[in-house]
C-alpha cells in the first residue's frame, strides 16, 4: 500500500484510531483544487523530461565510440601496403562495418612498425648529426637560417629594387668598321649569329643548348634537370650589339614570361653565374630593360646558400629549391675549384650595387680575404680548396681549367673599380710572377706556352682555355709593376701566336683542346680525347684584345681564317655543332651548338671587325663569358637628386663607396664579421 506521503498536511485528515477499522476512507468521491494543481505540475514535468532525454542524450553509435579505447579514436588508421599513400590526416575508426580482430590486429602490427622505423630513422639522424663537426653543423643551420628568412620574405612578395644611379653607357651600338672589306665580314658573323639563333629558335628554344643535327634541345650536368633557356640568356647581349632587335626581344619575353628559378635542380654556382647573371646583368646594362637586373638579383638570391659552409667557400653546386650544396665528386678530397669559386667577384659586386643588398659583395670579400692569408706553395694558387677544412687540396696549378678565370677576375676586379680596387691589382701581379717563373716556358721550336704545374712537375702541355691568358696579359699591361708594360704586351703577342700555331698545324685550322711541347711535339695534341673542338672562345678573345691594343692586321686575318674554318667544319642546316677530331679531314660532329658560341666565340669575331667605339675598354670590362659589365665611374654617374653632382671624381668615388661600402677601398665600411674571423681559424697553413 502506498502511503500518501505526498499530501500535504493539510490536507490530511487524522483518523480515530479504532481497532478493526481502517485508518482511512477507501474512496473519495473528488480532489481538492491545489491536489489537482499538483498532479498536473509533476505531469508537466515528466513529459519535459522524457522529450529532453529523447533529443538531447547521444545516440546509441555514440555510445559505441565512447566504448573505443583513445588509441583507436586518435590514431590514423593506416591500411597495409599503403604506408605513406593514405590521406594525411585521414581518421578510419575501428569497430565499424565489421573489422575483424584478425584485421585489427595487423593494422595495431603495422601501426607499430611504423613506428619503430621513425623511432630508428630518427636515432640514426641524431648520430649522423653528432658525427658532423661543429662548424658543419653551423653552416647546415645557416642554410635552414637562410631558408626560413627566403620563405618569410616570399610571403611578403617580393620587395622592389632601389634606384640608383646608372652608369653612363658608352658605345653599346654601330661600331661600323668603316672600309667595306671590313664590314663585309662583319655582315658574315652577324649571319652566322642568325643561324646559330634562327636554328635554336626552331628547334631547342627554352632548352639550355641546342643538337644541331638531331635538331633538339640539349643540356648538361652543369644546368642540372633545369630548362632555363641558357642560350637565350647567354645570346642576348650579343644580339644587342649586332643589331638583331626582333630577336632580341624574342628572347627577352621569353625570359618574362618563362624564366623561374624555383626549380628543383641542382646547378654548378660558376656557370649560373657567368652565364645567367652575367648574362642578366648585360642585357640590363645594354638595354635599360627592368626585367633582366629584377631576375638577375632574384637568381642571385637562390646561390647564396651555397656560401653556407664552414669557410664560407662556395660549394660548386647547388639545388635552387633546396638550397643544399655540394661538391663535384671528381674534384681533389671533396675541395671546391679555384676558378669557380674565384669567379664571381665582377657579378657580385655588381649585384650589390644594383640591389643594394651587401650580402654579394660580402661573400666574395669574404673569399679574398681567407685566400690573402693563406700559404701559397711557390707563390701558387692551387686549384683546389676544400670548403671544410680551408686546406688546398692536390698542388697542381693551372691558367686554363679550373684556375683560369680566378686571375682574370683579380685583373677585371681592378679595371672595374676603376682602378681603384688596387688590393686586386697586387694580388694579380704577384700571382702572375709566380706564374711567369713556374709556368710559363719557350718550347724548342721557339714558341711561348703556359704549362701546368703538378706537385713539383711542370707538364709541358697546353689548354685551349689557356689561350685567353694572351688577351688578360695584354689588359693588364697597362698599370703593371716596374714599367713592365711593354713585356706583358709582347708576353700577350706570344701567346696569341702560339695559339694560332695550335690552328695552323691541324687539318681544319681549328684548334684542339689541348696541345703538347714535348718529345720533339710543338703545339699538336696526342691524345684521342685531346683532339676535339667544341666552338671554343679563348683563341679569338685573344686575337681581339691584341688587335684593340695593337692594330696589328694579322689579328684581323687569324680571325677571319677561324671564321671561315668554323662556317666551313662546324656548320650544319641544324646550327653549328662542335666537332671529334680537328686532324681528321673528315670529322665527325660532336652535335651540341654551345650556349658560349653565341655568348663568346661569335661575338669576339664580331668585336674585332668593329671600330673600338663599340664598347670600348675604358668604359666596359667582360666577365669571363664575355657580357660587358660597365666600369663604376664615379664621373659618369648622375646621382638621382643630384646630391653629386659638381664633385670632383675623387668625392664622387667616396660617395658611392660610403654609401654602398663596396670596391675594396680604404674608405669603404669593412664588413668583415666575426663570423668571418671564425671562418679562418680553421685554416690550416701550408
Ligand atoms: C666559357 O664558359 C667561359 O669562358 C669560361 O670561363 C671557360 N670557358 C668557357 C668556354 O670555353
């Protein structure tokens, strides 16, 4: 029986208590009013109950979620076989559709596999990174340092360039010869650059190179897996001054439109940088075009982390995405190479002054500097240089491959600052003096040539790359020690005859690759894989310094034979190829149309059929792939505002120096760091 407990007081009557009798009535006809108030309230609320429990508590498939254990909920599920495929990120809960325990069990097993192969890749990492020396880890943070700032600046899109001022550009057109016989020959080379250009634009245009005689694109180890149209940037200058004006702008919207460097590709430091920025900065220079300075800077900024190693010498290669660096795998105890690393100076200085950026000139001071203070056996740079340890590698020295370009620029660094830079004029002169006296020989047939010196030993052979050496000796006659002007003009003279020697004694009047002065030998090549031609420059540059600085008419006439022996053996309906064997009267084509035909070889002909109002060696110094680059004349430049001008040369000078701290003077702001003081006690001298 249930006891109404839940009447009120009131309303309850207290029964007689008589034995025998029930205490309460058994019925009641009605119920009070506030009984009937109450009933209805506790009705209310059970119904608001049951409708809140109806929408608001989980649903039972919640139910059986919460019933997982948090591993299953939180840990993606991964299907085996798919490791590394499956969506990132991508939740699978176990329990549902089925699974069962055998399947359960194998994803746990291979969750867990997983996981130990992280755990394991991670602890092998750590060692690897504990094995690495101090400084290797610094220079690997620096490259990550590097990064983050790039991709931080990239969000902010890129920043525009800063004005300053351009240097007055002299003679960068017309150049005409003036007598017909001349020009007439002229007229050839500038057709010769048609074809040559016509041809890639047919069939490679965007590669690096062209094959002439499969008529396809082509490129090399030096370029990466990259298709950065090094033709097209490498021609432009050369178009410019010859006058081809459609194809020059050809080449400059394909450059606009095209031209990106965020490419997974790793490319040799050295030759991205003479031929694209030097190329860029050329094409900028000659025609005021915004866009060749705006990507010469953007593809400088992508080199600098290869400048992140212990010493700060640059590796040779470097991956434009990724920034890492390394070195060619041939090269002497993993060293980087003299004329590599020793041939960015003119660039970078340049890169400074156009972006204001004193990153470049930093780095390329900072490599002066390290190599001012290190031993050089006999007075010689070797070669090689190891980026790690700062120690040269092998002793073997050399004015063609892997050293030559290295003294050119000391000699360049100096004629572009006019003349100002003379830290770099003395360190030509002293290196030129070690190797007039350990390199440089007469043969017995009475020819003068440069050898390379190999731990002690002179070898007694010569390279085509050598030959430029003739056109160096003769620029820096002018400015030389003791008033030795006159021998280094001859020195030059000899050099070049030499050379063409090299041309005269093969079947094709072109020139090998290398050539020998030994054993009764005088200027020939021996070896198979010495006999080649590849449309080479250097023999020509030479003929054309010697002709600007002497006017002697058998400089003109060498380099018309070269011309006609290159139309006669290396051209093809495709363009122009290199070719096997110069002493073969049958030869056959090497089928690769250089990017330096048209940067170089071509327009050192056409230069020396000009008059020498077309840029003229006052006021233009070439980089090593021949783009002219303007000498920094204080006198010629119009500062935007005019704050210069009406000063003197010399107060000018200053002022850009101050303001830029470039040019190596004593009045520039020294930028050495401490960091760059770190870098040289690892030094080890010889
Ligand atoms: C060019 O790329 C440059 O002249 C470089 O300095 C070495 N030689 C090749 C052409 O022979």
């Amino acid at each position: 029986m249930t006891t109404p407990a839940l009447l009120p007081l009131s309303g309850r009557r207290i029964p007689t208590l008589t034995p025998g009798v029930s205490s309460f009535p058994h019925h009641r006809a009605t119920l009070r009013l506030s009984e009937k108030f109450i009933l209805l309230l506790i009705l209310s609320a059970f119904i608001t109950l049951c409708f809140g429990a109806f929408f608001f508590l989980p649903d039972s498939s919640k139910h059986k979620r919460f019933d997982l254990g948090l591993e299953d909920v939180l840990i993606p599920h991964i299907e085996p076989g798919k490791e590394g495929k499956h969506n990132a990120g991508q939740i699978i809960i176990h329990g549902q559709g089925g699974h069962d325990e055998h399947r359960h069990k194998e994803e746990e097993e291979s969750l867990r596999d997983k996981i130990r192969a992280d755990h394991e890749r991670a602890l092998q990492e750590a060692k690897e990174k504990l094995r690495k020396s101090k400084d290797e880890l610094k220079a690997e943070i620096q490259t990550e340092k590097t990064k983050v700032a790039e991709d931080l600046k990239k969000k902010d899109g890129p920043k525009p360039l800063p004005p300053v001022p351009m240097p007055k550009l002299v003679g960068v057109n017309d150049g005409d010869p003036g007598d017909p016989d001349t020009k007439e020959k002229r007229d050839k080379i500038r057709e010769m650059m048609k074809h040559a250009w016509d041809s890639y634009r047919q069939y490679g245009w965007g590669h690096n190179e062209l094959k002439p005689l499969a008529k396809k694109g082509h490129s090399t180890n030096i370029f990466g897996n990259s298709q950065m149209g090094a033709t097209i940037v490498d021609a432009l200058d050369t178009l410019y001054i010859m006058g081809l004006h459609d194809e020059f702008k050809d080449g400059q919207e394909w450059i606009e439109q095209n031209l990106d460097f965020s490419v997974n590709a790793e490319v040799s430091v050295f030759e991205v940088n003479i031929r694209f920025i030097g190329g860029l900065l050329a094409a900028y220079y000659l025609s005021g075009q915004e866009v060749f300075k705006v990507k010469a800077v953007q593809l400088a900024e992508k080199l600098l982390p290869a400048f992140n190693t212990p010493t700060g010498i640059p590796w040779a290669m470097v991956n434009l995405k990724s920034g890492v660096g390394r070195n060619w795998g041939w090269a002497s105890a993993g060293s980087s190479i003299l004329a590599e690393f020793g041939t960015l100076h003119m660039e970078f200085v340049h890169l400074t002054y156009l972006s204001g950026n004193p990153a470049y000139y930093e780095k390329v001071r900072h490599i002066r500097k390290l190599l001012a203070k290190m031993d050089r056996p006999n007075g010689l740079y070797p070669n090689y240089l190891n980026p790690r340890t700062g120690r040269w590698g092998q002793h073997h020295t050399s004015v063609g491959g892997l050293g030559d370009s290295f003294y050119e620029y000391l000699l360049k660094a100096w004629l572009m600052s006019d003349k100002t830079d003379t830290e770099a004029r003395k360190t030509y002169d002293d290196a030129i003096e070690a190797i007039e006296r350990h390199l440089i020989r007469k043969s017995n047939g009475g020819l003068t040539f440069i050898g390379e010196w190999k731990n002690g030993h002179l070898e007694r052979k010569m390279g085509h790359l050598t030959c430029f050496a003739g056109g160096m000796f003769a620029l820096g006659a002018d400015g030389s020690p003791d008033d030795k002007a006159g021998h280094y003009l001859q020195l030059g003279a000899e050099i070049a005859h030499t050379c063409h020697e090299s041309y005269d004694r093969t079947v094709l009047k072109l020139g090998p690759e290398a050539f020998k002065f030994d054993s009764g030998l005088e200027a020939v090549a021996v070896r198979q894989n010495e006999k080649y031609y590849i449309l080479r420059p250097e023999v020509i540059e030479t003929y054309w310094y010697m002709w600007r600085f002497t006017h002697d008419p058998k400089y003109r006439q060498w380099g018309w034979e070269a011309t006609q022996a290159i139309d006669k053996y290396c051209r093809v309906s495709g363009g122009f190829s290199g070719v096997k064997d110069v002493y073969s009267s049958n030869p056959t084509y090497d089928d690769v149309q250089q990017s330096f035909f048209l940067a170089e070889t071509l327009k050192y002909l056409y230069l020396l059929f000009s008059g020498d109002d077309l840029l003229p060696l006052e006021n233009w110094v070439f980089n090593t792939e021949a783009h002219p680059l303007p000498v920094l004349h204080m006198a010629n430049i119009t500062l935007p505002g005019s704050q210069n001008q009406g000063l003197g040369k010399r107060e000018g000078r200053r002022l850009l120096i101050t303001e830029l701290g470039i040019l190596g003077c004593g009045t520039a702001t020294d930028s050495s760091t401490e960091d760059e003081e770190e870098g040289t006690e690892t030094l080890q001298t010889h």
